[in-house]
C-alpha cells in the first residue's frame, strides 16, 4: 500500500477526496490516502513543489502561475468543474439598489474576491471587457469569504465574487441580487479546480503518478454519482448543518481533463498580465 497525502482546501468540491477515502476507493487502487487542509491555494503549492504533500486539488490558474514562474508542476488529473447552464458554483453579488446590472457596470467599482489574481478576477475583467468596459478600469479588493456579506452590506465593496455554500445564502436576502456566473458565462463548464503534482515526482515515479490520476478519477465520478452520500459527508468534511449541505450547489467532480479549455484559460491569464510568459502544454501536463 503506498502512503499518499493529499492538500485539499476546505470548500465543498474537495469532499471527492474525503469519498474516495471512506468508500475504499483509493485502497483499491493501491493508496493508503491522508489529506491536508490548506487555507488557499498559493500556500499548497510551494508544500506540493518541495514534495512535503505528494498530491494538491487546487485552481488551475495557481498552478499555471506557479509554472509560468519556474516551478516544475504538473496537472496530473481534472477535479472539478462549474455548470454548464443553470444556476451555478460562484458568482458575482451586489446590493439590490446598487445601479450594478452588467459585467460593464463594474467598471470604476471595487469587486471583492478572496485572492488577487485568480479565477474570480480573470473571469471577470474577461466578461467586464466583452460587455464594452475597461478591464484595467476595474478595482478588486482581497477579503475573506466569510466576510463578504457583512462587507457588502456595509459599503465596503460594490460587488463580491463569492463561490458555494456562501452564495445560495447570500442571494436568498431580498437586499441582493446577483450580476451574473463568471465561470459559466466565460467558458460553460470551466475548470475550477485539478489534480496536479510535483514534477519531480513526475519524473520519479510516473506510473504511480498516472495510477494515481486514474484512482481520483474514479473516486470523483463515484462521488458525483452518489449525491446523497457526498452530501452526508458534506456535514462532516465543512462542519455545516444537513440543511445546507443539501441545498447547495454543488460543482461538477470529474478527472476528466480538458486540455483545450485549460489552454483558453492560459490564454486569458497572459493577455490579462496575470502572468508573463503561457507555459506549453508539455510543461503543464503529464505526457
């Protein structure tokens, strides 16, 4: 059995990992799998690249900056994914009277998002400059989830970028009102979160690696397929009440990766300078 650690972030997608693990999946496979909980994303990277946790779940992006600054990273997998159509895992939420109704509208506004330079941010200078703004004209200020309703009510931000289970909560107060989805509406179905690994241990070990990519994949459809079971453990895994668990929107758990997708995304974070040079598919995926 080969031990394995796992850097999940405390959101409700990484309870894929934590299904894996109860349902035996990842010991079918040969794994004996722990997990790490981070508090971001940037912070599991540098442990995942110095090989202090074997495996990290996290945003695309972040691993696409960490590479594009030199870090020998690899997409191993796909994790999760956000809604191709309906209601969806993130979105963009301002004051029900604040004059904010287009992407455009945010220009000039300051639009809170937990961390600069990610997702949030990207995706939406993307939809704010396709509706006819300037996507440099628009402000961004780094706040923490949990604090962004409060933050909102009190002025403090015109907008807030805000994912699951805080959303659903959010647009249920009639003093909200939502702008739009930014992931759906750049890319439907975009990738929110991958599976990636040093690429030291790439090149060390790649039949693991590969064996492993195919265990999370397994365990990620099994999750998405048992959605009773994956909320149960929602319960547990977030420490939030049956309620909750049960009316939040969940993301879509897949290994599948698509590298086409994952390349308009790099795309974007070079023409929007969130980095300075795109890394090729080669340095970005297992071959």
């Amino acid at each position: 059995m080969r031990e394995v650690t796992v850097g999940v972030l405390s959101i409700a997608p990484s309870v894929g990992v934590a299904y894996g693990i109860e349902h035996g999946i990842f010991e079918e496979h040969g794994f004996d799998v722990n997990y790490e909980i981070s508090s971001a994303g940037a912070a599991m990277l540098p442990a995942v690249s110095a090989g202090q946790v074997d495996f990290g779940v996290g945003n695309p992006l972040s691993v696409v900056t960490a590479v594009g600054q030199g870090l020998e990273m690899k997409i191993v997998a796909g994790y999760s994914n956000s809604l191709p159509e309906g209601e969806d895992v993130a979105g963009v939420v301002t004051r029900a009277d604040s004059g904010i109704d287009t992407w455009a509208d945010l220009e000039g506004k300051t639009t809170a998002i937990n961390a600069l330079k990610t997702l949030g941010d990207l995706t939406i200078m993307h939809l704010a400059e396709e509706d006819g703004a300037d996507p440099q004209a628009l402000e961004f200020s780094e706040m923490g989830f949990p604090d962004m309703p409060a933050q909102l009510e009190r002025g403090n931000a015109d907008a807030v970028w805000i994912p699951e289970p805080f959303l659903s909560s959010m647009l249920a107060d009639d003093a909200n009102k939502l702008v739009g989805y930014s992931f759906q509406e750049t890319d439907p179905g975009m990738a929110t979160m991958v599976t990636f690994t040093s690429g030291a241990l790439a090149e060390e070990d790649p039949e693991m690696v590969a064996a492993f990519g195919e265990a999370m994949s397994e365990a990620l459809t099994a999750a998405q397929e048992d959605q009773e079971g994956s909320r149960e453990l929602l319960v547990e895994f977030l420490e939030i009440s049956e309620e909750e668990a049960q009316n939040l929107v969940m993301e879509d758990l897949s290994g599948e990766l698509n590298r086409e997708q994952l390349m308009f995304m790099v795309d974007l974070a070079e023409r929007y300078n969130f980095i300075e040079e795109a890394p090729s598919e080669g340095n970005l995926f297992l071959e």
